[in-house]
C-alpha cells in the first residue's frame, strides 16, 4: 500500500509540473506573439503613414505573404491593419522610437532606405521594455491575447481605462466574450463607486480598500426574464423570481458579482433565539476571507432594508463566522436608489455593508444592448478566430 501511496505522489507532482509548463509555455507564446504583432505593426506603419508605400499596399503584402506561405492564418489585410493600430496606439512603449529628421531631400532611393532601416529595427522590438516614468502593467499587458487587445483598443480611448481592463483581463481570465460583457456594463466607471460604510466597520484599512474595489455601484443582470418580473404585482413574489434567476445563472452572476466568490446556498438560513430569518444570496470571498450576504429588492432603497441585513450580519458574525474568517460583509441589490441619500444613512449602522443596483435586459439602451455579443456571432467568431496561428 505504501508503495502504490507513493506512486500515487509521484503521479501528482509530474502532472503539476507538466500542467504548469504548459501554461508557461502558453504564455511564453502570446508573449512571443504580442511583440511580432507589435514589430510588424511598427514596420508597416512606419512605411505606409509616410507615404513609402503606394495605396493598396497592405493588401498585396497580405495576398503575397499568403502565397508564400500557405496555410498561414492571421495575417490578412485587416490583421496587419490592426498590427499597425496596436504599435500605433501604443507607441509610448517603444523605446527605439527615435524622432524624424527633417530633410528637404528625397532621394529616389528613401523607400527602400527607409524600408531597410525599419527591418533593422524590428528586432530590437522583441526586447520590448517600459519606460520607468510609466506605471505600466507589462507582465498583464503580454498576458492577455492580441483578440483581447483588438477589443479594448477598439472600444476605449481613455489611457487609464485601458489599463484597467487589461488588468482585468489578466487577473481573472477574461475570455472575449467576458471582457465584452465588462465592457457592455462599463465596469471601469462602476468599480469602486459602491455607497458603503467599510472604512469606519471593518478591522482594518486594508480589508475596507479591498472590499471597495470588490463591488460595484451597478450590476447587470441582462439574464433576467423581465417579462415575468413585469407579470406580477406582489414585490415579495417579484423578487423571488428575481432570486430563481439568478440562481438558474449562478455562473453568470458569479462571473457578475467578480472573482474569488464561492456560491454557497441561496435561502440561506439562520436558526438563532428560535428566529427563522433566510438570507436570499450567500457567498464566501476568498481575497476578502469573509461570508457576503447579498439581499435582493426589486424596488428601490428603502432605509429598513439596512436594519434587516445589520440583524443578519449579526447572527452570521456570532453564529456561523469561523474563527479565521472576516467580519460578513452585507451587500443589497436594488432596482434604483438615490446615492447620496444611501451614503447619508448607510454611515450610522455598525456592519459593513453597501447598496448596490442592477439592470435588465429591458434596462438597458439600445447602444449598451447592440454592445452585447450575440451567442450566434460568438460562436462564428470562435470558428473562424485568425489571431493565434503563425
């Protein structure tokens, strides 16, 4: 038996140590990727902004790259495009960038110089570093895909906003469609924004900044069947339905909610002093190593919603709460709210809680429903996805 135990170890260790070199090899290669999109894109742009090359250019190149190599995928005439956008809109990076000289004199050879000036300096381009007056996320920057690239740079032209979705991207594994959906609910504008009272309950600085950037001020919850919600008029049964929703999409809300939550049950109940009272959502976050009830309301802030959850919050903390584990955070998910009235009242209650709102598909303009991806769309473009191949 003991030797069949170490068998056993030995079978755990070499399968970690290949799972994690492929992973590492997998990075190495979108690494590797990123910098000769980045270097070709500085070639072309380099030789068809300045006029060395004549219109149509790209197309050719693209045609003649494919006749040369076939097979080859990812280097179409729109790809090299977005090649050139990617070096172009990220220049600030290029530490080989040297400035123009000024010359009244063209010689009949400047295309070909300038061409061969250009190809000498795609190498230097691999060894791509950050400038140190930039504060530049560079290890999440290689991290994230060119597709991932090609979104965020096509929707958002705001520098820091940039930087927070591909951060964002790295740190929880956003595919593309994921990263659509951050975008589609304007994540950037909405982290952080949440009516609280963390800093003053909970122990410490630290866990309060945590807890702020954790939540958010809006949700969207487009997976709703507003039809139904519509369809009742009692608020206890609207919410129900509301609940049953989010319960039938738990993936989708967790992917919502943000990263480190754990589902644990919904219905949650606490038996305390002979008092049967039921938590709607609860979650346990393991970055901020506390249990997260969350309350929903189908309507908008009411003040008594605060008192209800601040009783469940106490019973958590003296009934459930592990002895290692963090003070519960409170979370209510209402349809509408007055933030500034929210931030008035939520100040005097003891736990830590905050007041969060959510949208529906019906909720939502026409703009932010086109951004959505279309299940349809997102599955033509995973069947014809050019990026990744060389």
């Amino acid at each position: 038996m003991g030797k069949l135990q170490n068998y056993d170890d030995a079978v755990k260790i070499i399968k970690t140590a290949i799972l994690q070199s492929q992973y590492d090899a997998a990075r190495t290669v979108n690494e590797k990727q990123l910098r000769l999109y980045y270097g070709i894109g500085k070639y072309i742009s380099l030789n068809s902004r300045n006029g060395f090359w004549g219109k149509g250019a790209i197309d050719v190149i693209s045609e003649k790259l494919d006749k040369e190599l076939p097979g080859l995928r990812g280097f179409t005439s729109r790809n090299l495009r977005y090649m050139r956008t990617f070096y172009e809109e990220w220049k600030m990076l290029d530490l080989t960038e040297q400035p123009e000289k000024n010359t009244n004199n063209k010689s009949e050879n400047s295309e070909l110089t300038n061409s061969k000036t250009v190809k000498n300096e795609i190498e230097p381009i691999w060894n791509l570093q950050v400038p140190n007056f930039y504060d530049f996320p560079i290890d999440a920057f290689l991290h994230i895909g060119f597709t991932h690239h090609r979104v965020i740079l096509g929707k958002i032209k705001n520098f820091e906003e940039r930087l927070f979705y591909i951060k964002r991207c790295a740190n929880e594994h956003f595919t593309v469609e994921a990263l659509k959906r951050s975008l589609a609910a304007d994540d950037y504008h909405h982290q952080g924004n949440l009516p609280n009272n963390f800093v003053k309950t909970l122990p410490t600085g630290q866990q309060a900044l945590k807890a702020i950037e954790t939540f958010k001020d809006e949700y969207l919850l487009d997976y709703i069947n507003v039809e139904e919600l519509d369809a009742r008029d009692s608020a206890d049964v609207d919410e129900k339905i509301v609940e049953n929703a989010i319960i039938h999409n738990i993936k989708n809300f967790i992917l919502t909610f943000g990263k480190d939550f754990a589902f644990i049950r919904n219905q949650y109940h606490l038996d305390a002093f002979g008092e049967n009272q039921y938590i709607d959502l609860l979650f346990f976050n393991r970055e901020l190593n506390c249990l997260v009830a969350v309350e929903l309301k189908k309507g908008k802030f009411k003040t008594s919603y605060l008192g209800q959850l601040q009783g469940y919050l106490s019973i958590l903390d003296g009934y459930e709460r592990k002895p290692h584990e963090n003070p519960a955070i409170g979370i209510i998910l209402c349809k509408d709210m007055n933030k500034s009235f929210v931030d008035y009242v939520i100040r005097d209650y003891t736990k830590p809680m905050g007041v969060a709102t959510y949208k529906t598909s019906k909720d939502m303009s026409e703009e932010l429903r086109k951004a959505l991806p279309d299940i349809e769309d997102l599955k033509k473009l995973l069947d014809t996805e050019e990026d990744i191949a060389f």
